[in-house]
C-alpha cells in the first residue's frame, strides 16, 4: 500500500504505482498523481454518505504491530475468494512517513500531472521551502502563487495550497486533530479544503494514516478489482461495492489493496500473452 501517518504510528502504506490498472514490478507503491473530481456540491452529501467508511472506534492503524496479521487472517476467513488472492501476493508494505499537512500539500501538488511532471515540480517545491521539514503551513502562505507558478504550481493549485494553509493557521485543521478524527468526520473535515475530493482523502487515510477500514468506491482499480474477483458483468456502483465488501469490515483498506494487486497481474499477464 502507500504511505501513513502518527507521531507514534508515523508509518505509510504502499499505494497503487499509478493509476488504477498500471502494472508494477513490486508490491510496494509509492505517492502517485491521480484525476481527481470533486464532487459538485449538490450532490456531496448523498454521495458522501455512500461511500465514506463506516467509523468502528478503538480500531488500531495498521502500522501498529500485528495489525496487518490480523487483517490477513480475517480476510482470508470471511472471503474465500480473496484468500488465494491474499496467499498469491506478499503482504503490504509499510514505510517511515511524514506529517499529515505535508501529505496533504504533496497530494495537491500531484494531482492531474503525470508521474515525472509531478515528482519535478514537488522537488522544485522543496527546494523553494528548504526541504521537507518546512513544508509547514506559515511557509506555504509566505509562498506567492506568482512564486508557485514558477516553479510550474498552476494558480489554482496554488489557492488549494493556500486554504489548506489558511485552515491550519486558523485552527479548523492541525496535524494532531486529523490524527484523532473518526473516519467519516475526517472524510467532512478534508473534503472542505479546495482541491481535495472524496478520493484524495481516501488515499490520504488509506497511505498516510494506516486507517484500517477504509473503502475507496470511487477508485477504479478498487471497482475493477471487485468486478473481476465476483465475476460481475458490470461495474460495481458506490452502494453494490459497500454490499460487496461489507464481509472485509473492519479491514476493507487491505481488501482493497488486493484488489489493486488483482488488477495489476491481470495486466502483467496480459501483456506476457501478447509477446508470445
């Protein structure tokens, strides 16, 4: 899976190399760029409600030891269709993370670019900040967005960058509040911030803070993976996934991961078959 966070669970799971159906060598996923489509305001709350997960309280993140385990064991219990899946691939990964507002800030910066777009201009922004460990909300606000689109942060990245700044200094957000928010008012909280979307959020707590059961219905890796594991005709909608995967509850963040890596073999195996 990708990346996570706590002062104490500071950790990041490994996310999908790219988007969706992209293949990767490994198991271990590294922060991808992502399309990512705001829901309209009309519609938010309806939507919201259908796929944000379900909080089940005390829950440990899955950097903590032991938590991983657990899930596997679970899973491969109550899905016999995923535990082939889960004895085919090694278990995910976690890695040394960073702070929630950097992730945060990182996750604006990649959205709609390309991979190698991306990773150029999030090095160009460190720079500009003088490394990781300034990326901070009063450095953010100190950056004009005439300086940010230099470094190629289109303007309206920029005002994104900025509400999520402006909301940190004055006090709607911090580090250490997102880190005690239940899922559902965590999935509220963000998705007020310009620029992030019911999506990115879900990557955030899926990669940046271990959140053990977290669905992602609006991915399409996740919603093919599912189609493709339970033999459906169509694609699975927000509330079908929700019935579907109800049996992975409380650890659906990994089936999910499963079904990043279901796809990512199939397109491996396809790709063999057609140079033979």
């Amino acid at each position: 899976m990708g990346k996570p966070i706590t002062r104490s669970h500071c950790l990041h799971l490994h996310k999908p190399s790219s988007p969706p159906l992209s293949t990767t060598s490994s198991s271990k996923i590294s922060f991808q760029s992502r399309k990512i489509r705001k829901l309209s305001t009309s519609k938010k709350n309806s939507t919201t409600t259908a796929i944000t997960s379900t909080s089940i309280p005390h829950l440990k993140p899955l950097s903590h030891k032991g938590e991983i385990e657990l899930a596997l064991v679970h899973l491969s219990k109550s899905d016999p269709l995923l535990a082939p899946l889960i004895n085919s691939h090694e278990a995910p990964a976690l890695n040394a993370c960073t702070s929630p507002f950097l992730s945060l800030t990182k996750s604006i910066l990649f959205q709609q670019l390309a991979t190698n777009a991306a990773k150029s201009i999030y090095t160009r922004f460190l720079t500009l900040c003088d490394g990781e460990s300034q990326v901070n909300p009063d450095t953010v606000l100190s950056l004009s967005a005439e300086k940010l689109r230099e470094i190629g942060v289109s303007g309206r990245k920029a005002s994104y960058l900025h509400d999520l700044a402006d909301k940190y200094q004055n006090g709607s957000l911090s580090d250490s509040s997102i880190l005690e928010m239940d899922d559902d008012m965590l999935l509220n909280r963000l998705t007020e911030v310009k620029g992030i979307g019911v999506w990115s959020v879900h990557m955030f707590m899926l990669f940046s803070l271990h959140r053990p059961d977290v669905l992602p219905v609006g991915d399409l890796g996740v919603r093919k993976g599912v189609q493709s594991l339970y033999g459906l005709k169509d694609l699975p909608q927000a509330l079908e996934m929700e019935q579907i995967c109800e049996k992975w509850k409380p650890y659906r963040s990994v089936g999910s991961w499963y079904m990043w890596r279901l796809m990512e073999a199939k397109a491996l195996a396809s790709k063999a078959a057609k140079k033979t």
